[in-house]
C-alpha cells in the first residue's frame, strides 16, 4: 500500500465544528484509492498497472462534523500519474516457428525471424527485448541477431537434417521461449 502525501487543512472552529471529513466523491478512483477521513492521507488499495490505467484525476471533498455540516468552498483536485515499469514478460507471436533450409547454402543467409511483443512500453521502462538461441543449436550452425530476432546461417558445413532450438526473448526481468524448427533439405536437380 502506497500512501501519498497530502495537505494539511485547519478550520478556525472548535470541537465537533473543527473536525475535518475528507472524501473521494468519484466512483471509479475509490475503487484503486481510500482516503484516511480525518487526515487525507491517500493510499492504494489495489496494485496499478499503467498498461491499463495511465493517469487518475478525481475530486476530494472536505467537510466538517459541526451542526450544520459546513462544505469546503473548493473541492482539491488530484491528479495521480501511473509510472510504467516492467511488469509484464514478453510473448512471442507463435508457439513454434517453422522453416525449411535448402542447400547448398551460405554462411549470412537469413533461414528465419522470430517476434515477440512485450506490453511494457520501451519508451518509459527503458527496457527492450533481446534474443537468444538457448538450446537446440548443435554445433552453432545458426546465428540470432539479439535486437531483431533474424537467424542467419553461422556455419554452413555439414548441416544435420533438423535442427530443433528454443529461443528465448528476455526484456531484463522476465523471459519467454518459443520453438524453431529448421528442416535442411538438398534441392531437387531439374533434369530436362
């Protein structure tokens, strides 16, 4: 529970009249906020999460506990800013990736791209997602460019006729792994 700081109001009455009441009057922040009645003090009653709600605004009110209750002139308006920060893992667009691999073929050749989508935006987290080829790559045949996900062929020489890897998107805190599948295939001869 995170408790915002607040103000501090006084009323020039005394007893019951100097009692202040303060209150969310909007439905919906009440649901993320509660207000200490007698201080202000606003804490959180569920985690936020930016990827839903970015900002809050709502409306205080302040009363009195004095015969008759007497209301605030103004009403405080409070604006809350939600932070992004990495909270959510990557997810790749497919659970296996499939491809077939022609030969002859050379060291550079692109065989694939895997994607993945992360929901925390880079722009405030400061994170990215970067991949890695975590199993599967005997002999270091292939290659995986960290930033774009596009493996290449790193050596081209006695290729076996599958290859079967995971590769993984990491985003600095959470991880996902998908499946590549690469089935290596001589070309037919074209006999006229």
């Amino acid at each position: 529970m995170k408790v915002f700081p607040w103000w501090s109001l006084t009323d020039k009455d005394s007893g019951l009249n100097s009692h202040l009441v303060y209150e969310i009057i909007e439905k919906l922040p009440r649901t993320y906020f509660q207000i200490d009645s007698s201080t202000g003090s606003i804490s959180t009653v569920q985690t936020l999460d930016h990827e839903k709600i970015t900002y809050f605004r709502f409306t205080v009110q302040v009363t009195d506990k004095g015969k008759p209750r007497l209301i605030a002139e103004k009403n405080a308006e409070v604006f809350i800013l939600v932070l992004d920060v990495n909270d959510s893992p990557p997810q790749f667009e497919k659970n296996l990736y499939e491809c077939t691999l022609h030969l002859p073929t050379y060291k550079g050749v692109a065989v694939t791209v895997v994607k993945a989508q992360d929901p925390d935006s880079d722009a405030h987290t400061g994170t990215g997602i970067k991949y890695d080829i975590v199993s599967g790559n005997r002999g270091a045949k292939f290659v995986i460019n960290e930033v774009t996900g596009q493996i290449f062929i790193r050596d081209p020489e006695n290729l076996e006729n599958q290859y079967d890897m995971i590769v993984a998107a990491k985003d600095g805190v959470f991880e996902a792994s998908t499946k590549v599948q690469v089935r290596v295939e001589k070309k037919q001869k074209i006999v006229d």
